[in-house]
C-alpha cells in the first residue's frame, strides 16, 4: 500500500487489498488504484482504477496529474 500525494487535497492510495487498502482508502476519502492479482476472484471492488501491475498504476498516477 502507498498513499500518494500529488500536491494537491486529492491524493490516491494505491494497494493489492480490497478490504485493507482500497476499502481502507475509500473510507479515509482517497481515490483508489487496485492492483489486481487475481487474489480476490469472485469480489467486486469499489477501486477508482483496476490496474495488473504497479507500471500501469504509475501510468495511472502520471496521467492525473
């Protein structure tokens, strides 16, 4: 899990737990960057953005700037 300023009051949390870090960050009010593992087959997420690996997540995190 990371939480990652981006020099303004909408930061993002990225993370590969769906109830520790995207539940987690969605509660604190962060917008949210899962990295999908397949860990969590059947669950449905409420993540901003669902990405395979953390080089999407950054591209992710570049482009919103």
């Amino acid at each position: 899990m990371a939480i990652v300023p981006n020099g303004t009051a909408d930061n993002r949390l990225v993370g590969d737990h769906l109830v520790a870090d995207i539940g987690g960050g969605r509660a604190a009010g962060l917008r949210t960057v899962c990295i999908y593992r397949g860990t969590w087959p059947d669950q449905e997420h409420e993540a901003d953005h669902a990405v395979a690996d953390v080089l999407q997540a950054m591209e992710i995190l570049h482009g919103e700037r």
